[in-house]
C-alpha cells in the first residue's frame, strides 16, 4: 500500500486501540467526540454533519455500522459499499481521527466502553432518540443533535438510481417493440 493509504488504514482501529487513545487524550483535557451511522454512500450532508462534529472537540471517533448491521437496520438491498469501502472512505476524511466498526444495531456498547465527551448525531435525530445520550449525560458529557441538511441522504441518492434504471429499462423495451 502507499503511503497515503497506509495513513489512512492507520485510522481503521480496534476497541482496545481506541480506549487507550481516549485515556491518553483525556489525561491531556482534550474532548473526544463520538458518533455513528451506516454512511453508506458517501455525500454532502455526511461531510458537513462529520466536520461540524469534530469542531465539537479535540478528537472525532465515528463508528460504523456492519454490513450485517446495515441491512438488519435498512433491508437486504444495504449496504451498497461493503465495510472495507466504507471504512476507508470515513478513514480518509481529513477531520475523523479514529473509525471503529460495530456489529450490533446500536453502538451503545461501544459508548460505554469509550465513554466520550461529547456524543454526536444528526438532526433528525432528537436528544431523547439518541443511544447512548444517559450514558453520556450521566457521565458529565454532552449530547448533541446538529441541523440536518434537507436534500441530501442515501435513501434519496439510492431512489434516484433506481428511478434512473426503471426510466432506462422503459426505454430499452421501448426500443425494443419499434
């Protein structure tokens, strides 16, 4: 691998490794910040929402749900990228300092063995819905929920190509009878 990506993998991180960077931070007074999604296909509003997040704090960990995960949660058709894209894509964010994957439907796990500062979601998310929110509060911490950006999500990015197909397949058959 290059060195770029070798950077980049270096993100990629196991609970263990995670926990020990989040002592070393906190014995430092820096904030770790945490959030997770599917982030199946990579857009705009995950760009936003993951940069606003990280100026929350020092140090931003996403976790990423599984494969397995993502299609208990979204349906046989999801994910479209498999956790080694996914992984990678989040990875190279210039703005995420640690991604970890996670095999169950919530991270809530993950929450309480990290313990972060701050937990992040999007805003379609409300402070109660948040997993993992009493953990944090209880704790000290901070729950955050930041403005969603109308327009932009998989699902509609995912319901644009299949309208495209069927559009294209209509049009194929079409040709196809003349």
């Amino acid at each position: 691998m290059n060195f770029i990506l070798n950077n980049v993998t270096e993100k990629i991180k196991t609970l263990s490794e995670i926990k020990v960077k989040v002592s070393e931070l906190k014995l430092k007074n820096k904030k770790v910040v945490f959030t997770n999604g599917c982030f199946d296909i990579l857009h705009f509003g995950h760009l936003s929402y993951l940069s606003r997040a990280k100026e929350l704090g020092d140090f931003l960990i996403v976790a990423l749900n599984s494969s397995a995960s993502v299609s208990r949660l979204k349906g046989a058709h999801r994910p479209i990228n498999d956790d080694l894209t996914r992984n990678h894509m989040i990875a190279s964010l210039e703005f995420v300092d640690a991604v970890i994957i996670f095999d169950e439907n919530t991270p809530i796990k993950l929450i309480k063995e990290i313990n972060p500062d701050i937990l992040v979601k999007g805003g379609d998310w409300s402070l109660n819905e948040i997993i993992g929110s009493e953990i944090v509060l209880d704790s000290g911490g901070q729950v955050k929920s930041l403005a969603f950006i109308e327009g932009y999500s998989t699902t509609s990015i995912e319901s644009k190509i299949l309208e495209q197909g069927s559009k294209n397949n209509s049009q194929k058959n079409q040709n196809t009878k003349s």
